[in-house]
C-alpha cells in the first residue's frame, strides 16, 4: 500500500494546471468538440487501467473533468500525481 504524500510534497509535485481540492488532485481539460473529449476520456481509461488506478472523469461538451486520490490510502499519494502527469502526456 502507498503512503499520503505531505502537504509539501503534493504541493512540490503537483504538475501544471493541476489543483488540489482537499484529498483529490482535479484537473479539467479543454476541447474543440464533444468527441475530442470523449476521445481522450478513452486513452485516459487506458492508461488508468494499464496503472490499475482509477479516476473519476467527468465528460462534458467540450471538456473532461479529471480527479484523482487514492481511496484505500484515503489521499493523495505517488501514484496520483504519477497518473496525472500521464494523462498531460496524452495530449
């Protein structure tokens, strides 16, 4: 099982455009259509899954809200902000 990361740490680490909302990292992406979103929600699945973590995501026309904890630790932990920075590699 992995360890909560400090306050410092998430803060150290947290990549850009990323934000801390109490025990989750969120990020909402931005897209020229509905599909686009619906495109990237799909290889961001992909990529959870092959990570064997899990996000929320939230489609909406044109963007696709991303929050990201680690339930069974009840944080954030390494693999969030792991996780978050390859979903940034995605686009």
């Amino acid at each position: 099982m992995a360890e909560t990361l400090s306050d410092d740490e998430i803060a150290e680490r947290l990549p850009d455009d990323w934000e801390r909302d109490g025990d989750e990292i969120v990020r909402t992406y931005e897209f020229d259509s509905y599909l686009a979103g619906v495109g990237f929600a799909a290889g961001a699945g992909g990529v959870a899954q092959d990570a064997f973590h899990h996000p929320e995501m939230t489609i909406g026309y044109g963007e696709v809200e991303v929050r990201l904890t680690s339930h069974e630790e009840g944080g954030i932990t390494e693999k969030d902000l792991d996780l978050a920075e390859r979903f940034d590699d995605l686009l």
